[in-house]
C-alpha cells in the first residue's frame, strides 16, 4: 500500500467524496506537468487569458483553431461581469466563412469546459469560439454545449505577441476590464479635450432624450393598458433585475392590478396580507410545495408557510391555469435581491396603497397642496416615495428570510432597498407622471417633475454604467465632477444605447465621434 493510499485509509470516514479528492489529485498533478513543460512554475490565472483576449494580444497571422482553421477576430466582444461566458457580442470568421456573432468562453485548459460543467449548461449555447492557452484534451476531443452543437476551439499559447512570462508581468489583470486600453472607445480623448461644463450640458440633454424615450414606451402600452397597470408592470420590471426582468412583468400580467383588487376587496382585511402573498407566490410558482427540490421537512413546520400553502390551496383552482413554472426564475445575483424577497416587497406595496391606485398614491407625494413648484422639498419627495417600497418589520418572515428554505438572518433587511427604490422612482415613476402631466396639459407638475429629475442624485451603479464610466472618461478624477447625478448616469446609457451598443469595430466609424468634435471645445 502505498502512502497516498495509507492517507485515505486513515481518515475511517464513510461514504466521504474520496473519489473527487482522487480525480482533483491527479488532474492537479496533469495541470502542472502542462505548465511546466511551457516553462511555468505555476498555473496562470484565467483573468490572464481573458486580458489577453480582450486586448488582442496576439499575431492575427497565427489564429488557428486546434483542428487548423484559420480565425479571424473582427470584435473580441464585450466584457462580462455577470454570470454567463466571458465575452459577449464577439463575432469573428473562421476559415473565411459568413461572421459568427455570439458569446465567447475563456479557460486555461480546454479540460475546464467540461469541469466547468458548460457543456450541460443551456446559459453556454451561444458560446462561438472556447478560447483556451492551451489544448490539453487533444484535436480528436470533441467539445460540445448541452444542445450537442460542437464548438471550435482556439489555442492561444502559440499566437501571442510576445512572451507569456513577459505578458504575465505588464498586464494587472486584476484591474480588468477597466484598466484595459481597449475598454475606452474613441471618443475618450475628445472627450478629454473638452471642458467640462460642456461635457455636463451633453450628458443633461442625453438624459433628458432617455426620459422623454421612456414616457414614449408608456404612451405606447396605454393603447394596452391603463396608466396603474402600466406603472404596476413597470415596477415588477424594475424588481426582476436584469436576469428576472422578463419573469417580473409576466407575474405583473398574469395578475393584472384589476383582479387583485376585486380579490382583496371580497377577502376579510385581516388576512389581506397572507392572501396576497400566497397569491403571488403561488402563481410565480415558488412556493415550497411546487419547487422540485428536496426540502427540509423543518420548511413545512413553519407557521406563515403553513398559512401560505393554506391559504393557495384555496386559490388555486382560479388561478392554477396561470402559474408559471418554478424553474424559470434565474440565480446567480446576491441573496438579497432573490425574487422571493422582491415578490414579498411588491406585495407590501400593493397593500399600502390598496384603497387608492398606483397613479392617485404618486399624485398626492408630488402634489401636495399649498406647495407650489418651486417650494416643494424634493428631500420630502423622495422620503416618501422611497417609504412605499422600504418595508422592515421585526414580525416579516421576509425582514429575516433570503428564501423559502433558508436559514434566519441575523439582522432585518429590507425587501426592497434604498437604491433599487431610487432605480425605479428614475426608470419608472418619473416618466410615467411626465407622460400624465403632458396628457392632461398640467404645466405645474411637468415643472416640478423636470426640477426633481435634475435635483436627484446619482443611482447605485452597475455593469453598464462602469463600462460607459470608463469608455468615455477612463476612470479619472473628471469622472466625478461630470457624471454627479442620476439624470447624467441616465445620459451616460442613452449614448451606450444610440452608439456604443454597436459591434466595437465599428468605433472608429461612430457618428458620436462628430457631435462631440461639432461641440464647442
């Protein structure tokens, strides 16, 4: 027996993973002989490969797949800081062939693919081209996504511009993608050149055009709905975050406004609350009776998810046709923003306005009487509107509670935090109300309306907002004294969405480029 045996031997435990231990062992071991052939002490870093990548460290000449294709990169794609593949919106040609345009994915080792578990992943089917250092599974390994569509792969190692060793020490890997040369678009040093003030002035009219652009969205879905269920979807929208949005607004519809306020008012008031989350969570399909996972049998001792299920038993029968599958709502974003919480939120919401409408409840904040325009405190405003959606209360399983099955938090949190609320006042409110100002000609509450979005301050950032930040002003001191408020973050994504949301060869061609060079200096 030998000693790696004696060491497994020892450990007397069982049914233990030892055969991970053993298999992680040997693949370790494989890995290293890798590196060390190419002259490495250790294993390189995958941001590395990813930097490289981005930067196109690379001699074109040399680009051919592990079964020897020629490749040509017309876009390395953009940077992705979410879950997903590496790069997205990348195309490039193999073998001279029409553009592939899709996602791109980026190890070490070729091997990684299939640790990674990619290719039982739907989220990886649009992946193009695996970008690899090195090929350590052979050209005779076929590597495929979870539809079993095979995918080329392209070894690096061999095309890069200069050493590895050498690339290894100048690239700070850790700062990408922003301290990328290639993250800043061509404008950045007219931008540079500019004076500030003038940069500000652009920045206000793009986020003024953005507003305007969304109260356009909701003209056009009042030809559908009315202005409460319109502003009912677009919250539930804004609660789904990116990677729920979809999931959100098709909740909002399957329960339209109308229905749940017919529900409720035939509901004894005392029993509102557990009602409506039942509802809610019952139709979304996440109740802990209809996911098909193992739960704890501890899940179904707790009172208020006894009085849930309960409760949807009694609903179900009207609403069973509307419920919607349970695995379609996506993970991977921090615990506090799982739908679960930001469903509970939205029923608080609802309840607290429950004897008015969505629309009436915002026209009594904005529209108090005896203040006028210009004496309206925009602090006050804010307050109130972010108190709609701020729920916490010690006796909420939700206030201790990141999901159904999980433990109890240490502390209360609230459903819906500060900065999501201050999301949805700007993406929602605000250009709901313009749109209701404009229609019914109310000049006093456009005004006031126009100086609250100028008055409000910047928004919680985000992954578009950094690439944008640093596309146009690299991250320097500029940055701050510029983009100081919530409607030049809103101008910021307005230019992303007219031009920077193009392939990124097509920069050096953008029409952006000539307004600012148009531009006073």
């Amino acid at each position: 027996m030998n000693g790696q045996e004696r060491k497994w031997e020892d450990s007397q435990g069982f049914f233990e993973n030892y055969f991970k231990k053993l298999t992680t062992y040997w693949i370790t071991r494989e890995s290293r002989v890798v590196f060390s052939k190419y002259g490495l002490e250790k294993r390189i870093a995958e941001k590395l490969v990813q930097s490289i990548w981005f930067d196109q460290r690379l001699c074109k000449d040399r680009l051919r797949t592990n079964s020897g294709e020629k490749v040509e990169v017309l876009s390395p794609g953009k940077w992705n800081s979410e879950s997903g593949p590496d790069f997205i919106q990348s195309a490039i040609k193999i073998s001279s062939t029409e553009a592939l345009r899709g996602d791109i994915e980026v190890h070490v080792l070729a091997s990684e693919w299939f640790a990674h578990n990619h290719h039982q992943d739907k989220n990886y089917d649009n992946v193009i081209l695996h970008v690899i250092m090195w090929d350590d599974l052979g050209a005779n390994k076929r590597l495929v996504n979870s539809a079993g569509r095979e995918i080329p792969q392209l070894p690096l190692y061999y095309a890069l511009d200069t050493e590895l060793t050498s690339l290894s020490s100048s690239i700070n890997s850790s700062a990408y993608p922003f301290a990328s040369p290639s993250s800043q678009g061509s404008c950045y040093s007219i931008i540079r050149a500019k004076e500030l003030r003038k940069v500000g002035e652009l920045l206000d009219l793009a986020g003024d055009a953005r507003i305007a652009s969304k109260a356009n969205r909701f003209e056009k879905e009042l030809s559908r709905e009315d202005y409460n269920q319109v502003i009912y979807e677009r919250i539930m929208e804004a609660l789904g975050f990116k990677r729920n949005k979809e999931q959100f607004l098709l909740l909002a519809r399957r329960l339209p406004l109308k229905e749940i306020r017919e529900l409720l008012s035939s509901t004894k008031p005392s029993i509102w609350g557990i009602t409506l989350q039942a509802l809610f969570f019952g139709t979304a399909g996440i109740l802990p009776s209809q996911q098909e996972l193992p739960l704890k049998p501890a899940v179904f001792q707790d009172k208020y998810i006894r009085e849930l299920e309960q409760s949807w038993e009694r609903l179900k029968g009207r609403y069973q046709d509307k419920v919607l599958p349970w695995d379609i709502w996506k993970s991977g974003m921090r615990p506090a923003n799982f739908p679960a919480r930001r469903i509970a939120g939205m029923c608080h919401f609802l309840l607290r306005i429950f004897l008015l409408t969505p629309l009436h409840k915002l026209l009594m904040i904005f529209c108090t009487p005896g203040i006028s325009a210009q004496e309206t405190p925009f602090k006050r405003i804010d307050k109130e509107l972010k108190e709609l959606f701020g729920f916490v209360e010690e006796e909420d399983y939700w206030s201790w509670h990141y999901s159904f099955a999980g433990k109890k938090l240490k502390k209360t949190i609230r459903l819906i935090g500060s900065g999501r609320a201050a999301a949805i006042i700007v993406n929602v409110i605000i250009p709901a109300l313009l749109l209701y100002a404009r229609n019914k000609e109310h000049k006093q509450l456009e005004n006031l309306l126009a100086r609250f979005y100028y008055w409000y301050p910047r928004l919680p950032s985000n992954s578009l907002l950094r690439y944008m930040e640093h596309r146009l002003f690299a991250y320097e001191n500029r940055l701050k004294r510029v983009v100081n408020s919530a409607r030049r973050q809103q101008g910021l994504l307005q230019i992303y969405q007219d031009w920077c949301s193009q392939e990124e060869r097509v920069c050096q061609h953008c029409g952006f480029k000539r307004v600012l060079e148009d531009m006073q200096p």
